[in-house]
C-alpha cells in the first residue's frame, strides 16, 4: 500500500489578486495596523514562498485583511509514495539525457 506524503499549497498571492492587491508592500501596513509587524522582505517572502512555519496571529491578521479561511490561504494536498518515486526516475533519466546532449568542442581540419 503507498502511503500519502502530506503537502500543501500556499494560496496567500492568489488570494491577493482576488483581491486587486498586487504589490508585496502593500501588506506590510494592513498587518501592521493588526499588530503583525513584518519588513518588507519578511513580507516579500511570505507572499512568494510557501512558508514552513507560520505564526497564528499572522495568519489570523491575513484572513482579517482579506475577510477569508485559513482554508483559503492553506489547501491540503496529497502525493502518493509510488507518484513521487517515479517522479525521481524520470528526472534522473532526463538529467543524463541532457548529458548526453552537450555541444561538442568544434574541430578545425585542413582539406
């Protein structure tokens, strides 16, 4: 039987844009103002990339500012054991392909 990996998909800039807010810095005073204090990078961050540790009072402000569910920010996903170990074969197998395909030093002859 494969077991199921855990994952999720981080939804906070799809949820953004539903919302017409489109720049990065524009969170930093809506969290502030939720006493959720982020520079702007930390900012930049948690929009862009999946974070692996998330603060509830942060993800309590976000659903504030943009009147959702964590279900809307955190969406569960599963991948199967046997999915992701082919997965990895292939990407071996393309990686040596690529090897294979590598431009070969031009050779000069005389006639």
């Amino acid at each position: 039987m494969a077991r199921a990996k855990l994952a999720y998909q981080w939804n906070l800039r799809l949820v953004m844009a539903r919302h017409a807010m489109f720049a990065t810095t524009d969170l930093v005073p809506l969290l502030a103002e939720r006493g959720v204090v982020l520079s702007s990078t930390q900012v930049y961050r948690l929009v862009t990339q999946m974070p692996e540790r998330l603060s509830l009072r942060t993800l309590m402000a976000l659903c504030d500012i943009f009147d959702c569910t964590p279900n809307d920010l955190i969406e569960p996903v599963t991948e199967s054991r046997t999915k992701r170990a082919a997965a990895g074969v292939v990407g071996e197998a393309a990686v040596s392909s690529l090897k294979e395909r590598r431009p070969r030093r031009a050779e000069i002859t005389k006639p």
